[in-house]
C-alpha cells in the first residue's frame, strides 16, 4: 500500500523527497524518452521563460533604449528604428515591453511563493489539528472564495492606495484560501495512514508529523498548483495595473500599457506588444504548470488524460 | 457623469453663496476611464445605429430639411434650464430656450441680443435695462413677456440649483410689459456674461405655473415642473424637445412658430455614444457630427470629414504649494521659479494633441482680457537651473498630485504628469507622481495639503472674473497654500481688475493681473485642452462655440 511504502521509506531513508517513481508501479518500468520534460509543449513554454528571464536579467543591456525617455514623436508606428512603434509620450515600446519583464515576472514568482507558503502552512495547521483553528482558518478562505479575485482584489488595493505593493499584496489575500483547500484536504486523508499514527506511537509532536510525514506529501501537488498559478498571477497583477491600480506611471508595466493603448485604437501597436507579452508569458507559465504536474502528480495527469 | 464631481474641484467659489456643486456640471468631456464598460456601451449603441439611421431620410418636416444626428457622450441631468449646468444639458437647452444675451458665431468677447432688443448698462455697472423684442412668442404662440423673464430669473435663483450663482446678488423686475431691469448689489460688468448662460433661458410663465413651477422662496423644494419640463418644453427657441432620456438620446424638432429665422434641419437627435463609436459614425454617415474624439483620433478622419480642432475653455494648471508647513520646496520662491521656466511647454501641447494652446495666462485665450500668446512663458532651462541654485536646492524631490482616472478632451491626466515628470527632470528637479482616484485626490486637493497639483479649471461662464479664484486668499489660492497676505501687489491688482467696470478698464487690469502672476505665485497655467468636432462634409456652417459646442440651428 502506497502509504506504507511511504512510512517504510521515511523511516528507513529519513525526509526524502518522493520520486515521481514512487507512485508509478515498479513492474511497469516506463521506457525511455517519455519523460514530460522533453514534450513540445514543456519545451515551448521553457523556452518562452528563458527568453523573459533573459530579458529580465539584462533588461538594460539589450533594450535598444530608455524605457522611460520621452524624445520620439508621439505614435510612430513599428519601424526599424522602433521595432514596436512608440506610444502616447513618445516612449520606445520595444524597450517598455523588455522592462515590463522585471516587474511582472519577480512580482508574480513572489506573490505566488507568499501564496503558496501562506496558504500551505494554514492549510496543513488547519487539516492536522482540526477543531476551532480548523474553523477559524476555512471561513476566512471561504470568505475569501466567495468573491471574484479581481473584485475582491480590487477591493483591497482601493483599500489600502493603488501601488505595485499593494497590488501583490491584494493578489496574496486572494490566492492563499485555495493552497489551503488543497492542502487540508490532502493532509485530512492522510492523517489516519499508518506511516502517521506509528510516528505519532513513536512520540513525535503534531508539528513534527507535519514536517516531516506530510512535507514530503504535500509539496509535489502543491508545487503543481504553484506553477499553474504564475500565469494566473501574472494576469491578476497585469489586470490591476490595467486598471489603474497597480504599477504607476511611468513605470513600464504591460498591463498599464494595455491601458494606454486602448484610448486609441488606431495606434494598435501600444496595446498589442505588451499584450503579446502577457499572452506568452501566461501561456509558458501553464505549459510549465502542465510538464509539472505530469512530472511530479501522474496521477491527476493520467486522470486528465482519461 | 462621474467626472462631474471633478468640476468640483472649482466648487466653492468666487462668488459669494454659490454652492459647493455648481461647478460641477460643467466638465464637458470629463470621463472616468472605463473601458469595460464603454466597450459594452459600445455595442449596444452600434445596435441602436442601425435602428436609427432609417430616420434620416424618412423624417422631413413640413419646412423640410431632414435629420441631424449629433453624437455625444452625455452628461446630462435635466431638460429644466432652471437646473441643467451640464454640458450636454447646455448645447441641448440652448436652441430651446431663448436667451435675453447670447453670443454669435462662438465669439464669446462680446454678448449680443437675442430675445432683448438691445440691452444699456449704467456707468456704474450696477443697473442693466433689457428691452425685449416684440415679436418674440414662445413654442405654444404665446408672446414673450417681462413677466416670463422675471419669472424664469427667480426661479433659477429659488431653485438653488447648479446655475443659481449666475443671478447672486441680481435683482430681476419688469419695467413694464417690455422691459426687463436688472440690479446688482455691487458694481457687476460681468453680468451680461452670464446671461448669456443657457441656463438662464426664459420659460412660458404660464404653463410651468401651471404644472407646478414656483418663482418664490422655498421653490427648491415646492417646485414640481421638472418633470413637466422633462416631457414638453416651454421656451422661445427655434427647437422643442419632444423625446428627453438622460441615458440615450435627447430629440428635438423644429418650433414652426418660432419668431426668428427657422432653423434648415427639422430634426435633431443627440444620441449618447462613446467616443471611440463617434469616429465610425461619422466616418460612415450614421451620424453627422461627433463630439468627443481626441485628437489623437481626429487624425483618421481628416479628409474624409470636417474637422474643427479649437482649444477649450478648460485651463490645466500645476501649482507648488506656497504654503512652507506642507512643503519648504514648493513654497520657495526660486523653486516655483525653476518650476516656470523648467518647464516645456511645447512638449505638453504635444501630449495634448492638434488644436490645444498652451495657456498664456490663467484666463482662456477667447475671453476678454485674455493675455497675449505672445506673452506665454517659453521655457529657459539656465534660467531654470540658475533659480534652482540660487534656492540652494540639489535634486529636491517632490510629491506630485493628480487625478488619474480622468481624461479631458483626450488628455489623460497621468500622460500630462509623466511628461512634467520628465520636463523637470531636465532641470533638476525629481518629482514622485501620486496619483490617485478623483474623489481622493479632490479631497487632497481641496484641503490644500498637495505639495503639487496637477489640476484643471473650467469656465464656469465666459468671463475673466471668474478667475479671480485663483488670486491669493481667493478659493483655489488656498488650496495652493497662496493666503491673502502673501503678494500685496498680485492683490491689489485682482481688486483692481474685480472693480473696473469699463470695458478698457478690464481688460488692462485683467492682463496686468495676469503677467504679475506669470512673475511670481504658486501657479503656472500650462495650456488649454483642444475641442473635436468633427461632421459629415454634408454639414454646413459649422462653428464651434467654447460654451455650447456648436450652434445647432445655424447649420445648414
């Protein structure tokens, strides 16, 4: 049974992680090259985040010019001198459009790391101990669940003033209840396994059992849904600045830019460049979010394909 | 319309007793950035397009003529004139109701009669006598008395509503059956000015009685005509409104009995449409004339259509708080010089589009005492470096305020700021933009406690007196932390200019006012925002009036 495979294998190797082979069957060995890494689409999406990581890394280095200079004519459509035209003040969209990577790709790896560590923690709290903090820990999800995470999102950056600060943090608020569904339900089924009651007979604390018997458990699903959350996280932030609530002028943000552009539609390239940018950064993110779960949770990935 | 609220930010005011709202009517093409929305919007008006074209050629009139189809993004409350001070509530209202004074051709330096036959002030400028023509009748045929005026006066006054300013202090009594006499408490040259506002056009006394109208005190709350109002008009106007909904679409018909030469269309509908819409409906004759491009947008229809691009009477002004408890920076004289001349003026009128002008002084460049163009401030970035120093300033920091959901005929106010942004960074001074949602940044501003503001006054009537707001201890002064003591000179010259009553007289005084305050004080007018107005080549005639937009029953 597959939970006491897991217990023989903490106990006798001490906190390792699972292998995504640990729940495959040993008798059916899986032929070679049929890693998830090596599918188009994990390619494609991998290849996408490299570009924007790069991008991110040397912005300065390789955008042709000042992202925030105002010195060309307003509105020039994409030429070789500005390969994505320029916008209302004058400014290069190609280089706005490089910029745009460190804002969105940081905040949204962090916002969803905050999420994650958040929602997972209360989670787990919740599912092992049950009782009140059970309680307490669920309504607020639930209170949280139950609006739409842009209105509530919203919301929250009204609240506290429209700044990429409070943007993340709006983006936090809404995105941690379902880390913690996911977690508590996992951690609610295995709590009564075996592995579990034999280290709780051995006198291990509640917190001990969450460290180290369900850490293990607990971090490939949640590491799936992380990584499917970054688009989501990227779309969120992008939408708050399109709304004026996140990123501030001047700052080259994409969904800012997606603003500026739909004043005037007959300038197409302000809005369509960063919008592309969104696009494919939102679209890698799932393919990784997808290669993920294959990878690490075949299981949910079988189940899907069925 | 919520950018509405934002002519508040003129409320209060220079004239005693005007209330906190009045303003606020009077933001033409003031609109909350709601793309969502207007998308939305946007389809269902196409729909409505295809219904209404049909109309335009079913529709002749016995005087014949057809359709006119004006598109606009409404700010519209009320077809009362008594109450209306929005601006499509005021081009509406304008061919309905007669006014004693208008201004021909969008030339608001001058009023000239309309239903007075003339009109004589005293030489004190406190007793104004209004003759009115004979022949003028209203839609139902009844002619046009002293008595209606005087009627239609008190109860603008007795409403309190947004207009009631316009008659502060004015005393309205008919002389006779003809003559209508109008006193001021304290001398008032401006007054024929604000006659001339559609707001105080001139009701049928008789019916609007009828139905519920009051002229007396209290009519605020006992007056019921609006909804009277709202259904069948009861002006003098070439036009009569026979179907009023706020939300889409104000129609009018020609007043076959009107007194004066009838106007060529028979019909006019104004319908409320998105900008974004307007430029596709002109293009594709679905409508003839669109209000509310920017110009920005103006550019594609260039060629196809007529294009009028004219600047508004709308200044957008940046002030640095004078006040050294909010900010010793801005309060320092050589900063605020820096500030003035650091800035590049040109490079706004580029953000603001074809057809804006940079703003020579604070009063709009169309009004009497207006200052000269040529004595606008042209940026000196030495001259801005030099002030700098001299404030022994090393790359001071300040905080900038704006609303930045709002856009003025096509300006978006974060747009406008990025670029003073980036202007001043040239001489030396880094500015950190705030903004924030009108409402909160009104409250910022209101309370004076902006170190800088980027802000926006629109006219509230055609004249340079309603500027003196801006002169220290005055309403907007004190939201630049400017008190009354702190420039005697620029003072005594708003009292001087606020006391002639001369023609001549007013305007020098208005213009010396004007280049005092381009020397020194908090505040630095950077331009006036250009109108759009785009038609049908089929239209003829057509004019832009800074009041009113276009004159409906001129075209031809």
């Amino acid at each position: 049974m597959n939970a006491t495979r897991l217990f023989l294998g903490d106990r006798l190797g001490a906190d390792r992680t699972p292998s995504p082979d640990d729940d495959a069957p040993r008798r059916k060995p899986r032929r070679a090259g049929k890693s998830p890494w090596r599918s188009p689409l994990a390619v494609t999406g991998l290849a996408i985040i490299g570009v924007f990581l790069i991008a991110a890394v040397f912005a300065s280095l390789i955008s042709p010019e000042d992202p925030l200079a105002q010195k060309w004519p307003k509105y020039q459509s994409p030429s070789g001198d500005h390969w994505f035209g320029t916008d209302q003040l004058g400014r290069d969209i190609l280089s706005r459009v490089i910029h745009g990577t460190r804002i969105s790709l940081p905040l949204a790896l962090l916002l969803v790391v905050l999420a994650m560590v958040i929602g997972t923690v209360l989670g787990a709290v919740a599912g092992y101990f049950g009782g009140w903090i059970d309680m307490v820990v669920m309504r607020c999800a639930d209170l949280v669940l139950a609006f739409p995470a842009i209105i509530l999102a919203m919301a929250v950056v009204a609240a506290l003033g429209p700044n990429l600060t409070n943007a993340v943090l709006a983006v936090v608020i809404v995105s941690w209840p379902t880390y913690a569904r996911v977690v508590r339900g996992l951690v609610l089924t295995l709590r009564q396994s075996d592995f579990v009651q034999a280290d709780r007979l051995l006198g291990a604390s509640g917190w001990r059992v969450l460290a180290v018997d369900l850490r293990p458990n607990l971090a490939g699903p949640v590491a799936v849904l992380a990584a499917l959350d970054l688009g989501n996280a990227v779309l969120l932030l992008s939408g708050l600045s399109f709304l004026g609530l996140g990123a501030q002028p001047p700052a080259a943000e994409w969904g800012a830019m997606v603003n500026a552009g739909s004043a005037n539609f007959d300038a197409w390239w302000v809005a369509v460049f960063p919008g592309a940018a969104i696009l494919l950064s939102v679209l890698a993110f799932n393919f990784l979010g997808d290669t993920l779960r294959d990878a690490l949770d075949p299981r949910t990935a079988r189940a899907i394909r069925k | 319309m919520q950018g509405n609220q934002a002519i508040g930010d003129n409320s209060g005011s220079t004239t005693a007793g005007r209330s906190a709202g009045s303003r606020s009517a009077r933001r033409r093409a003031v609109r909350r950035a709601a793309a969502p929305v207007a998308v939305t919007v946007a389809a269902a008006m196409m729909l409505a397009a295809c219904g209404g074209a049909k109309k335009n050629t079913d529709d002749k009139g016995e005087g014949g003529g057809g359709t006119l189809v004006v598109d606009t993004s409404f700010s519209l409350k009320t077809a009362d004139p008594g109450r209306t001070f929005e601006p499509t509530g005021i081009m509406v209202t304008r061919p309905v109701y007669d006014t004693l004074l208008t201004f021909a051709n969008g030339d608001v330096t001058k009023p000239v009669p309309l239903l007075a036959s003339s009109y004589e002030a005293s030489p004190d400028a406190k007793t104004f006598t209004f003759p009115l023509r004979s022949e003028a009748k209203f839609s139902d045929g009844t002619p046009v008395t002293a008595k209606d005026v005087v009627f239609s006066f008190n109860r603008v006054k007795n409403l309190k509503g947004n207009p009631a300013f316009l008659l502060d202090g004015v005393t309205a009594t008919a002389k006779d059956e003809h003559t209508v006499v109008l006193t001021t408490a304290a001398a008032d040259p401006a007054l024929p000015f604000r006659i001339a506002t559609p707001a105080l056009g001139v009701v049928n006394s008789k019916t609007v009685a009828a139905h519920g109208g009051s002229d007396a005190a209290g009519a605020d709350q006992g007056d019921k005509a609006e909804q009277f109002l709202n259904g069948d008009s009861q002006g003098s106007g070439p036009y009569k409104i026979t179907k009023y909904d706020v939300s889409t679409e104000v129609i009018l018909t020609r007043n076959e009995n009107y007194w004066g030469t009838k106007p060529k269309y028979a019909k006019v509908v104004v319908r409320n449409v998105p900008a974004n819409t307007q430029q596709l409906n002109v293009l594709s004759g679905e409508s003839q004339i669109s209000l509310d491009m920017s110009p920005d947008q103006a550019v594609k229809v260039k060629g196809q259509a007529q294009v009028l691009q004219q600047p508004t009477p709308t200044t957008a002004f940046l002030f640095t708080n004078d006040n050294p408890a909010i900010s010793p920076t801005t309060s320092n004289k050589d900063f605020q010089e820096a500030v003035r001349y650091g800035l590049d003026y040109k490079s706004l009128l580029d953000v603001a589009g074809a057809g804006s002008a940079q703003a020579a002084g604070i009063v709009p460049s169309f009004f009497t005492g207006a200052l000269d163009p040529g004595k606008a401030i042209q940026r000196d970035v030495p001259r801005a470096k030099a002030a700098l120093a001299k404030a022994g300033l090393n790359n001071p920091s300040v905080d900038l305020y704006y609303a930045s959901d709002v856009t003025i005929n096509g300006i978006n106010f974060g747009d406008l700021a990025a670029r003073v942004q980036a202007n001043l960074k040239e001489v030396g001074i880094n500015i950190n933009l705030k903004p924030a949602p009108t409402q909160t940044a009104l409250d910022s501003y209101r309370n004076g406690s902006e170190a800088m503001g980027l802000w926006w006054w629109q006219a509230d009537y055609p004249d340079a007196s309603d500027y003196l707001a801006f002169t220290p201890g005055e309403l907007v002064s004190l939201r630049a932390g400017w008190k009354a003591e702190a420039n005697p000179e620029v003072s005594g010259l708003a009292q001087k200019a606020k006391t002639a009553t001369s023609d001549t007289e007013r305007v020098t005084a208005y213009k010396q006012l004007q280049e005092a305050m381009n020397k020194t004080g908090p505040f630095m007018p950077l331009l006036q925002p250009a109108q759009v107005i785009a038609a049908n080549n089929s239209v003829k005639n057509l004019r832009y009036n800074p009041i009113w937009y276009i004159d409906v029953d001129k075209l031809g």
